[in-house]
C-alpha cells in the first residue's frame, strides 16, 4: 500500500469522502466522478475482494491497525487522518475508522443476469435505502442468484445500502429491468414463474405454492416485491403468473419487504433442497 497521512479534511487527495451525509451532494459528486462509498472493516474487506476497482481507502490510526494487514501488498492509495479530520471531512463520527471510495462499473444487461439464474429478485420502487441493502443481503444469504430492479428503485452502491447489505450488493449480480413493467414478460418467456408477492386475500400461501415453483428442483423463479406503502402496482401482479402470501397470524397483514423476500427465499430454496435431496 502506498501510505499517505493526510492533516486537513479540505485536502483535494480526500474529496471522494466529502459530505457522506448529504444526499444531494453525494448522489451529484458520485454520478460525475463513477463512484461509491463502502464503509467498515468488513464491507471494505469485501470491496477489496470484490471485482470492483478500489480509488483509494481513508483510515484512522484505530482502522490502519485493523485493515493494514489486509492493504500491506495491495496496490492501493491509503490515506490516514486523525479522528477529528475524518469528521470534519465526511459530517459524522467515522467510530469504525475505516472507509474506501470504489470505482462504479457498467451494470450489465437484465439478459446477461439472467443467463445463469435460476432464482431472482425482482423488486418494484424500493426507494428506502435500508430497505434495498438488508434485501441484497438476504439475496446472497439463501440462494437469489441474482437481482433485477425497477428503473425507480434507489442506487444499491450507496452508501447505506452498500452497508447495510454487508457488501452484498457487490457480490450479487445486479440489473436494471426496462421497460416497466412491460420488460417483467420478458421473464416468462426465459421459462420463469413469476410470483407476486403480495398480501392480498386470494394469493396462495406461499409455503403451499413454492413446491409446485421449483417442479423437479430446477424450476426458474422470480420472487417480484413492491415497496412498502404500495406494495406491488396492479400492473406488476398483472404480469404475474401466481400471487402469494406468506402465512401470519391475525393482525399482521403485511411484513417488511426485506423480511419478507427472506421469508420467499427460504421457502424457495427449501422446496429446491427438498426435490434434489441436497443443496443446489
């Protein structure tokens, strides 16, 4: 690594970490220069393993102790700031010491991600950055190959979602699907079921439904998931072909959107793992 301490938060070496708190600024400066913030010991381990570009990696004296083993023999740029620079510089305590600025790729095609997936996300309108990081972490935990986004949904690589997903969303394959929702026909005709995952009265119990998804075990799935609020517009159930729900006790009649792709996901890999004997 090349080490570079660094005194002033106004030094231009640091302008990829100015402002992390501010949304308009951040979404402006990130989209002009390509890039992403990844935050943490363990997201920026990821980063570094990732098939993304690292610009550079800012640390404390507390994070250089912690991570310098992993950056010792990497070709990186390493800057280290005292504590009270890293907050004058990003707007908030940097407490874990650790940050890295990733360089964006081009995201592929929906048919590219397709070509190897057998189970998907689709998601509708997340807006919530939370809300998308914890669900590319539940993609990578039980078994989504891969993740497709409607053109409205937040931006997985910033930076609370590259957080909260614990760097999933590097690791995930992600796209794009356009036109919507006219493009969700397109699944069908790649040999996808489409379930609607909704709470509406007629849907199917998903736990009954994911056996008859998977067939012999190799059955292609899209789970398509709306926003909470909302949830899925008519025009996204429309495109479906089975509407689902998952059980709940009575008052409960809709479950977080993260939660409940993680509560599809499982019934959906447990219905695979039960039709070939072992994990998939």
């Amino acid at each position: 690594m090349r080490l570079e301490p660094v005194a002033r938060a106004d030094d231009p070496r640091l302008a990829d970490y100015v402002a992390l708190r501010d949304p308009v600024l951040r979404r402006a400066r990130e989209t002009a220069a390509g890039l992403f913030i990844a935050e943490g010991t363990l997201v920026v381990e990821r980063l570094l393993h990732s098939r993304y570009p690292v610009r550079s990696v800012l640390v404390t004296g507390r994070g250089l102790r912690v991570l310098g083993p992993l950056l010792e023999d990497r070709d990186v740029t390493v800057h280290l700031v005292e504590p009270a620079v890293a907050q004058q510089l990003t707007g908030y305590d940097v407490h874990r010491g650790v940050l890295a600025a990733g360089q964006r790729l081009e995201l592929p095609d929906a048919d590219d991600v397709l070509a190897a997936t057998t189970t998907v996300l689709v998601l509708e309108d997340l807006t919530d950055q939370v809300n998308l990081g914890a669900v590319f972490r539940n993609a990578a935990a039980l078994g989504a190959d891969a993740v497709l986004l409607s053109p409205r949904c937040c931006d997985p690589l910033y930076r609370r979602s590259v957080r909260v997903s614990m760097g999933a969303v590097l690791t995930v394959p992600h796209a794009y699907l356009q036109p919507w929702p006219e493009a969700l026909g397109a699944l069908g005709g790649l040999g996808f079921s489409l379930a609607a995952m909704t709470p509406e009265p007629g849907a199917r119990l998903l736990e009954a439904a994911a056996p008859g998804l998977v067939g012999d075990g190799a059955g292609r799935v899209a789970l398509v998931l709306g926003s909470e609020g909302p949830g899925l517009s008519a025009a996204a159930r429309a495109a479906c072909d089975h509407h689902l729900r998952v059980g709940m006790d009575a008052g409960i009649d809709s479950l977080n959107v993260a939660t409940a792709a993680a509560v599809a996901l499982h019934c959906v890999r447990s219905a695979r793992l039960s039709r070939y004997g072992a994990d998939p």
